[in-house]
C-alpha cells in the first residue's frame, strides 16, 4: 500500500494533477488552484532534484507556479502564462522522454 501512495505522489498522478489545476486555475483567473498546482508539484520536484539533469532547476519549479499565482491575483495573463511555460515544458519533455524509451 505504502509503495502505490509513493508512486501517487511522486509519480505521475500527481504531475497530471497540478498540472490541470494549474492550467484551470489560470484559465478561469483563480490565483488558489494554482497555487494548489504548486504545492502538488513539490514532491515531485524535489524528486526531480535529484537527477543530474535538472540539479537545482528542478526546486524552481514550485516556485514559477507561486510566480503564475501572484500574476493571476494580479490579473496580468501574460506573466501567468509565462510564469507556468517552465513547469509544463518539463513535464511534457519528461512525458515525451518516456514515451520514446518505454514503447
């Protein structure tokens, strides 16, 4: 049970999640959803931290997604935007990576 609950969290579940509360939130201008993006993408990024890949990026994740957060309580939709592009390129590049070698 314990090893499910891990890989939930730290896995894939949990990436999808924040970042579709993340997307939503920026969407219909709700500054807490991405906020919540934000704090659901932490575990994962202190995963991600530890590769050497993205050593030190990867804890700046989480805080792109506060940045997008602050934009949206701002109203300024472009910086919201931008603000998220970070997180959900490494997403999508990591999603791809693993399409490509797992077939």
């Amino acid at each position: 049970m314990n090893e499910i609950l891990v890989q939930i969290i730290f896995g894939w579940p949990f990436i999808a999640l924040s970042l579709l509360i993340s997307v939503i939130g920026n969407i219909f201008n709700r500054a807490w959803m991405v906020l919540l993006g934000a704090l659901l993408i932490m575990p994962f990024s202190y995963y991600l931290n530890g590769t050497p890949r993205f050593s030190g990026f990867a804890l700046l994740l989480p805080i792109f997604q506060a940045g997008a957060a602050w934009a949206v309580k701002e109203e300024n939709e472009t910086w919201s935007w931008l603000m998220l592009a970070p997180t959900v390129s490494v997403i999508l590049w990591l999603l791809l990576v693993t399409a490509i070698t797992n077939p």
